[in-house]
C-alpha cells in the first residue's frame, strides 16, 4: 500500500481550503456586482419618473409656451417626428 506523508496530506487541505476560498470569493463578487447593477437600474428607473412628472408639471402649468414644436411626419413610411423651430414655423 502507498504510504503517504502527513506533508501531503496537510498540503492537500491548504490546497482544496484555497480553491473553496477562490470559489466563495467569485460568488461574492458576482452577489455584488449584480446588486450594484440592480440597484443602478432601481436609481435610472426614478429618475425617468422624476423626469417624466417635472416635464408633466411644467407642460400643466405652461401648454402654450413651448419653443419648440413636435410634428409627425406622415409621408414616410417610417413614422419620424421633425422637430420644427418657432423661426421655421413663421416661414411655413
């Protein structure tokens, strides 16, 4: 029968407590990043809300008032938006 020294055998548990270790490790950074990234799509997703009731506050308060005016292009097969300055609007 093989006859092992006690040096492997410790060398062999320092060597599978590493690998353990390196595994936890990369499951906790992944734990984290996937937070991280989380918590960023939380923080976009207020501020589009926040955005969004500011823009609809204020276009509440002044419909009239906008500088610059939305039309819908219906020729083009595509339905793009061109955006029409007020000095274009006087000309047309």
């Amino acid at each position: 029968m093989l006859d092992l020294s006690p040096e492997f055998g410790l060398i062999s548990i320092g060597i599978a407590a590493l690998a353990i270790l390196g595994f936890l490790f990369a499951l906790a950074t992944r734990v984290r990043e996937e937070t991280t990234i989380h918590d960023l799509r939380v923080r976009v997703y207020d501020m589009r809300i926040h955005y969004l009731r500011k823009l609809i506050e204020t276009y509440k308060n002044d419909p009239g008032e906008s500088d610059v005016e939305i039309v819908m292009d219906d020729e083009s097969d595509n339905s793009t938006s061109v955006v029409v300055e007020p000095e274009q609007r006087q000309a047309a």
